[in-house]
C-alpha cells in the first residue's frame, strides 16, 4: 500500500508540476498535499523497514487507519480542486481582452485531467 501511495503521489507530483500553473492557490494546494502525503509515506515505511515499529509503542494498525484516512480526506479535497481547476479549461486566460488564449492549452487540459484522475 506504502509503494503504490509513493507512486501515485509521485505521478500526481510530476503532473502538476508540469503544467503552468494557471491558479496557483488551487493547484499549490495539490501539489502540497501529494507533496506531504508522499514523504509521510516514506517515513511511514522506513520505521518498518528499519524495525523501529516494535521498539515504539504504539498501535500500528490504528495509526495506519488514521494516517491513510487523513490522505484519502487531503487527496479527496485535492481532487476536487484539480478538477475545479481543469473544468476551467474553456474560460479566457484575461476576461478582458479579445485574445482566445484559455486558462489552459490542450496538452495542460491532458495533464490536468490525468493529474484529476
């Protein structure tokens, strides 16, 4: 579970960031999220491997339920906010000029969508 979180958050890292970035405070928020959720995970991970979990005492499947439901809870909103962010695709990038540039290109309009999913 620890590995495929790593991935994703990581493929979801890669996307974003490689997109413009047409609404920082949406799109910053997603980034900080798979961010966290990626080097918590690796944390996560070296306590196990390294053999730390059976020296502190703590109930590792509790901690395991809340540290996954805290990530489905931040991933979830960051979802949302990725999607909110591609379904502005069609809106102009300046309201007020005659220009048809759109908040994003067809290639970032890909990426988001997959960095959405």
């Amino acid at each position: 579970v620890f590995l495929s979180l790593q991935l994703f958050g990581t493929i979801v890292w890669i996307l974003v960031a490689s997109t413009q970035v047409p609404l920082p405070l949406l799109q910053g928020w997603v980034m900080f999220v798979a961010v966290t959720a990626w080097f918590l995970s690796i944390v996560f991970l070296s306590v196990f491997l390294l053999g730390y979990a059976n020296r502190i005492a703590v109930n590792w499947n509790q901690a395991d339920f809340i540290f996954h439901g805290a990530t489905f809870v931040f991933y979830f909103g960051a979802f949302l906010l990725q999607a909110a962010t591609t379904s502005l695709h069609y809106l102009p990038r300046k309201f007020n000029s005659t220009a048809q540039e759109r908040i994003l290109s067809g290639r970032e309009y890909n990426i988001s969508i997959a960095a959405s999913v």
